[in-house]
C-alpha cells in the first residue's frame, strides 16, 4: 500500500477536545484548495468529532488510519 502524500500536518498527540478540532482548522485555514493535512491525534474522542467536522465544513477525510492509541487522518481541503 502507498504511503498517503500530504502537504502539511498537524501533531495534537497529548490535546483533548476540543483542541484537536480547533488546531485542525487553524492548520486547515492555512493551506490551499487540494492540499491535504495530516493530523495525528490520540483523544478517542478525536475520531467522531473529526470526522463530523470534516463532514460539516466540506473538507474530505482521504484516508484514517488507527494505530493502538494514535489516530491519524489525511483531511483534503475542499473549499
């Protein structure tokens, strides 16, 4: 399996809601159109509440992986 490229990322490993959601958008805001985020995380609470995000602003969630406690998403920038 190819390793998802992406553009910028995000480290919120240690952040409990809703720093994860908040420092996903702050990171998201500074890239461009198409470009992918990656955000590692390791709240449980990081899974729904990012992909609920993603799912409310429009932005798409390319790939999730979860690896014991850390959580990691590639988040395509849509608008």
């Amino acid at each position: 399996m190819s390793e998802q490229k992406y553009d910028a990322e995000v480290d919120c490993v240690g952040f409990y809601c809703p720093m994860p959601i908040a420092m996903t958008k702050e990171a998201i805001d500074n890239i461009q159109v198409g470009q992918v985020l990656k955000v590692e995380a390791d709240d449980p609470a990081a899974e729904p509440d990012l992909k609920a995000w993603a799912k409310h602003t429009g932005n798409k969630i390319l790939k999730f992986e979860k690896e014991g406690t850390l959580l990691r998403f590639y988040i395509k920038r849509e608008k």
